[in-house]
C-alpha cells in the first residue's frame, strides 16, 4: 500500500449539518463522545497500512488542521506517512473555490501529480464505517480496473438517494445512473447474491449504490480530470464519461455498516445508535481495527449518585445525582443534580471550570459550563460548550420539525433541538 495515495474530500458547507459547521468543518464534527468524523477515513487508511493522506476543505477549517495536528503524526524517524490539510485557494489560475469532488482533486492535482504512486483512494469526510481498503486496492489491481467503485447493497426505498451501478456477474460496471426513480430505477436492480449476499438479503436489496469512495490507476485520474475541465463531480459527471468512452469500470461490493453522515437527523441517529446493547451497529471496541482520534490525557468519569441506562460517557466527565438514558456524553461534560437527560447527545467541552470559577460565576450572575441542575432535556444536541442554566427544560414543546432561533442560542433540525457552540441558555427557559 506504499503506492496509494489518499485523499480525502471534506465536502462544502455543511449547509445540511448546520449549525454544527456553523463554527468547524463538516469533517472536524464530533463524533461519539470522543472522536471526531475525519478520524474515521484516517483511522481505515492507517489500518489498511495507507499512510499518505490529503484532506481537502474549503470551510472552517481551523480546528480541522488543529485537530490533525494534534492526533496524526506518521512520518517517524523513518516513515514518510503523512495527514495534510489542503484548504482552497484562489489561484491566477484557479480563481475560484472548490465546484465539487472531481473539481477539488483537479485543483491540486498539480501535487498529488507531483508523489510516485500508483493509484488515487478517493475518500469522503463524513462518513461512518470501517473497512480494508488494502482488499479494495488488491481487487482493483487484479482486476486490471481503470477505476472501481465501492458498492453498498440497498434496498429499493434507499436507492433513489444514490448514484446506483448495473453491473455483470463479474463486476463489471455496465451502466451508471444518478438518483433514478420508477421504471429508471427498476431498470437499475442485479442479483446481488452474486457477491456474497443471502438469497433472502438478496431479494431485499437488489441494488448497488455507490458510497463515493473510489480507487482510480494514476494515468486513468489525470486524464479524465484534464480532458474534460468542465466535469466538477465525480458521481455525476467523471464515471459516465469513464464507462461511455469504455474504460474497464469495476464495482467493490461492501456488505457492511456503513453511514452517510449528511444530515442533523442522520447524525443524531448514528451517535445514538452506539449506545444500543448488547450489539450496537457501528463499534468502537475492535483491537484489530481501532478508531483513533486526539490522546486528551483526562481524569476518569466521576459519578456520584447517578442513574444510567444504555448510554456513553466520555472521560473527564463529572455527573451528580443525575438520570441519563439513552445518551452519549462527551468529553469533560458536566451534569449537575437532578438533571433528566434522555435520547440526547451532549458534545463536552474544551475545558474545564474550577469550582471556584463556577462559584464565581454563579454570583455574578452568569452560567457555568454543563448542564444546570433540575434541568430536562430530550431528543437533542447541546454543541461543545453549552451553558445550560437550571430548571431548563428542552423538549421540543411545540413538535416543531424546523427552526433558526439563533439569537436564542438553539436551532431545530428534523425535530431535534441543537443548541449551539458556546451558548448560553438562562435559567428556566422551555424550548
């Protein structure tokens, strides 16, 4: 795998996770307590022994490259591994930012040109699964493939959201379509026993979708990228092209976990679906495979008369008599007395606040980081840094499905309140 290079596409705005990346971007989100969505595509590289990685950004990226920084040192005393944060940049030549996925790799190809390697793994930023790309690199390699395209079986309610393939007994990508519904979408369906799928998992799922993850050989990359500069998304624009000029297009089938973290509502669900026991969809307990991500160096978990159920908490928190259900806690969270947390995700905080500073506080009439005691909350996200005063109680009242009240400190997104990075919520508020 030294003859792979890595890059990895942080995506744009984040508009869909917003306000999330009102402040970060998309791939610097925290991610289960601890982690953040970057270290995903990082920690499957370093696993498949790829240490050579480029991460592409447009979009407030600071605590992206300071999070990197911080975690992924590779080149040793004698490696060359290394992460590297790409931001875009306005060039006499490339004026504009960053049009989509091809258009991004386009614009620095001039260095990714520049590394004696023979092939480019294309990666997505927001993504949430675990899996060997050196089997996907070995299976394009045997198969002589210009390019492969990692394939997710789904079934016929998903499909319609996904750049779907059509491919022969052996693989070979014969048709691609984006997003078709009715009879376009019919047209789309394979057996998809054929790569290792259950009759029955078979028949519910009949179609290959692609997850944007790509392997393409060097010469293949370059030539589509310079031969057709108007082309700015790979899924929409670069594979057609490929399979109508007939380069060899081969589909890696993944049958595994796999989640597209591209919204607040898919975000919510996928953090609090690790707490599910005793087997939750997506681990981050596997020796063999780790997930890594900043060594922090905190305290453990202080609990003092608390109740939990099926939860996650991250270390360096302190909770005090206090129900949590169904929630992920991250790092160096602070819940105090009598405060009911239920289905909800709490992102931690940077640092911490003495108890003198939050004695401080309290007398000047400010709000100490955490959750204040007698405090209700449910169904939501509190960003990193919350101050939430006491006797607060945030449920969604009103079974609102969308809301901007940015001066208030929150916004609702699929019915889930986001309280924003660094707010403050004063005391007794109901939302």
């Amino acid at each position: 795998m030294k003859r792979v290079l890595a890059i990895i596409l942080g995506g744009g705005k984040g508009s869909r996770l917003y306000p999330l990346t009102k402040m970060r971007a998309k791939p610097a989100v925290p991610l289960a307590g601890k982690y953040r969505l970057i270290d995903i595509p990082i920690s499957n590289c370093i696993n498949s022994d790829i240490s050579k990685m480029y991460v592409l950004t447009q979009f407030n990226s600071a605590s992206l490259n300071r999070h990197i920084g911080q975690t992924y040192n590779l080149s040793g005393p004698f490696g060359q591994g290394f992460v590297e944060v790409l931001a875009a940049q306005q060039t006499p030549e490339t004026p504009s930012w960053f049009e989509g996925t091809a258009d991004a790799v386009r614009k620095y190809q001039w260095l990714f040109q520049e590394w004696d390697v023979d092939e480019y793994l294309i990666l997505s930023g927001d993504q949430l699964y675990r899996m060997d790309y050196s089997l996907f690199v070995e299976q394009h390699r045997k198969t002589g493939a210009d390019l492969t395209v990692a394939a997710l079986p789904v079934d016929s309610a998903q499909a319609e959201a996904f750049g779907l393939m059509r491919t022969d007994e052996s693989g070979n990508i014969k048709e691609f379509r984006e997003k078709p519904t009715g009879d376009s979408l019919k047209a789309m369906a394979v057996d998809t026993s054929r790569f290792g799928l259950e009759a029955s998992e078979a028949l519910e799922k009949p179609y290959l979708a692609s997850m944007g993850i790509y392997v393409f050989s060097r010469s293949t990359l370059f030539d589509l990228l310079n031969k057709f500069p108007s082309y700015t998304d790979f899924g929409k624009e670069i594979i057609p092209e490929a399979l109508g000029r007939g380069d060899k297009l081969k589909s890696y089938v993944f049958n595994d976990y796999w989640e597209d973290i591209g919204t607040i509502g898919a975000f919510f669900e996928s953090n609090l679906a690790l707490t599910q026991q005793p087997t939750p969809p997506f681990s981050f307990y596997d020796e063999k495979f780790p997930i890594y991500t900043r060594p922090r160096y905190l305290p453990p978990s202080k609990i003092v008369d608390t109740q939990i159920t099926d939860s996650i908490v991250s270390e360096g928190s302190i909770l005090k008599s206090c129900s949590i259900h169904h929630c992920v806690l991250g790092v160096r969270s602070r819940i105090e007395s009598d405060v009911v947390l239920n289905e909800t995700l709490v992102m931690g905080s940077d640092f911490y606040e003495s108890y003198e500073e939050r004695i401080a506080l309290r007398k000047g009439g400010g709000i100490p980081l955490g959750v204040g005691q007698g405090t209700t909350v449910k169904r939501a996200i509190l960003d990193k840094n919350a101050r939430i005063g006491d006797n607060v109680t945030i449920v969604n009242k009103d079974n609102v499905e969308e809301a901007d009240r940015a001066e208030q400190g929150f916004y609702i997104r699929n019915g889930i309140v986001v309280i924003v990075k660094n707010a403050t919520i004063p005391d007794g508020t109901i939302i």
